[in-house]
C-alpha cells in the first residue's frame, strides 16, 4: 500500500497535530513542543485573512454606504457569514440588538436589514447562486465554499480566506476494495458531484477511469449500492465515510469559506 501523503499544514496535519497535542496534554500537560511551522503559518495567515475581511465589510459600513451581502440561507455557512457581519459592526461600533440577532439567526426573510444600519442588506440565498448575484451586480460581496469556486469557477474576485468550516474533497472507496491507491483508479467508474475538479485531478496524475459519473447528492450511496467503484465526494470529519463501511483513499484538497467580491473590470448586466 502507498504511503499516505499528508501536506505540511494541510488540514490532515493539523488534525493529527490536535490529536497528538490532546495525548500529550493528558500525559505531560507542562510540556508541550510548539507548533510545527507549517502549522503555525496556517494559523498566523487564517487570523489575517480574518481580519482583512473583516476590515472589507467595516469600511463600508464606516461610511454608511451601501453594502449588500449575499450568504447561505440555510447550511453550514450560515452562522459563519452572520458572526462575521456581525464582527464588523462591532468594529465600528454600530449596535446588534438582541432582537434583530435573533431574527438573524431565524433566517427568515430573503433580505435582511438592522434598523441601526439600514445602508446594509443581508441577502439570503442558494450558496449555488451566490456568485451569480455578485457577477450580476445584484450583491457587493457574497461568502460561499471554496469548493464552489474551484468547480464552477465564476467571474468574481476571492477577496480572504475565513478559516472556519473547513471541508475535505476526497477519494473513497469500500471497506473490502481492492483498490489501494490512485493509480488503481485507472479504468474504473467514480461517481462525484464534482466532476470538473475530478477530471483536472485525473488529468494531473494521468489516471483513465472508465466513467466519471455525476451525481447531485449522497455520492455515497453509489458505492453502498455498487453504482461505482469509488466516489469524489466532500467530508468534514470522514463519519458518514465510516458508518457507510467507506474507506478514504486520499485527499484531493481542503477547502474553507471565501469571501468574494466583483472581479476587476467585470460590469453588472
């Protein structure tokens, strides 16, 4: 079998350092080696990223002009795209109340807007669409997943990384596969609902498969049901992976939230 191939500061890194560091701290609390520098950079560059879109939104809203935002109406971004709003009016000391955070969290209304800064609308939408209403001049700056970005690839600008809700595209196979390694992967079928970003991946590494069969939704169930011999499919802790008897090849890459905004040049319709 090939060795696992883990990148210095991946999020597969960072996972077994926490898991490493949770060991060391039950047997040896008092001494813990720092962070491996790759580690460390991630983190020093994710805070900063952070704050860089942070300062984006609160610029605006300095000078109370109009920004729209459009974000996830209901997934796992949601919460995320709120608290960062909600951090940049802080930075500028514009008042939340606890009644308009809770019509917040609702999520209700398809635009939203806070009485202490009416210059601002929250848009809430499909993550699919959201690049579409910043190309189309419909919203400023939108939040979606960087896989997202990486399939579709839309006309918009990736303004900062967000470093929270961190995603995992990869390779999965069944438990009693005898597939061991990407090469193995050479005429068979995959089943992804990510197909462009599998192709370019294949094309990289020079494997064939049979088929590349798209799916919109529980890609796992191709191989439970043995639709295809292995799947691309996103995770974020490799559970539904495991209790569906999967077993992860590899990595293909991580992703995290961006913050996007028009491209340069780029004029709405």
């Amino acid at each position: 079998m090939e060795k696992k191939r883990i990148i210095p500061g991946s999020r597969e890194d960072r996972r077994m350092w926490e898991m490493e560091e949770a060991d060391r701290r039950r047997y040896t609390p008092r001494i813990l080696p720092p962070l491996p520098d790759a580690i460390l950079e991630y983190y020093i560059t994710r805070d900063n990223e952070r704050e860089k879109a942070k300062e984006i939104l609160a610029e605006k809203m300095r000078k109370r002009e109009e920004l729209r935002i459009a974000i996830q109406k209901n997934g796992r971004l949601t919460v995320l795209s709120l608290n960062l709003v909600e951090t940049a009016m802080r930075a500028v000391n514009i008042p939340l109340t606890k009644e308009i955070r809770e019509e917040w969290r609702k999520n209700r209304k398809m635009v939203l807007s806070p009485d202490t800064l009416q210059t601002l609308k929250i848009i809430s939408v499909r993550q699919a669409d959201i690049p579409w209403y910043i190309e189309s001049g419909n919203a400023d700056y939108g939040i979606v997943g960087e896989d997202l970005l990486v399939e579709k690839e839309p006309t918009v600008t990736a303004l900062a990384r967000l470093g929270e809700e961190e995603i995992s595209l990869v390779i999965a196979v069944s438990k009693n596969s005898k597939i061991r390694k990407m090469r193995d992967l050479n005429g068979k079928i995959v089943a992804t609902s990510f197909p462009n970003t599998l192709k370019k991946e294949l094309a990289r590494r020079k494997i064939e498969p049979k088929t590349i069969t798209v799916l919109r939704g529980s890609v796992e169930t191709a191989l439970v049901t043995g639709l295809a011999d292995a799947i691309c499919d996103l995770t974020k802790t490799g559970e539904t992976l495991a209790a569906n008897n999967l077993r992860q090849l590899e990595t293909i890459r991580d992703y995290e939230p961006i913050l996007i905004g028009k491209a340069s040049g780029v004029r709405g319709l």
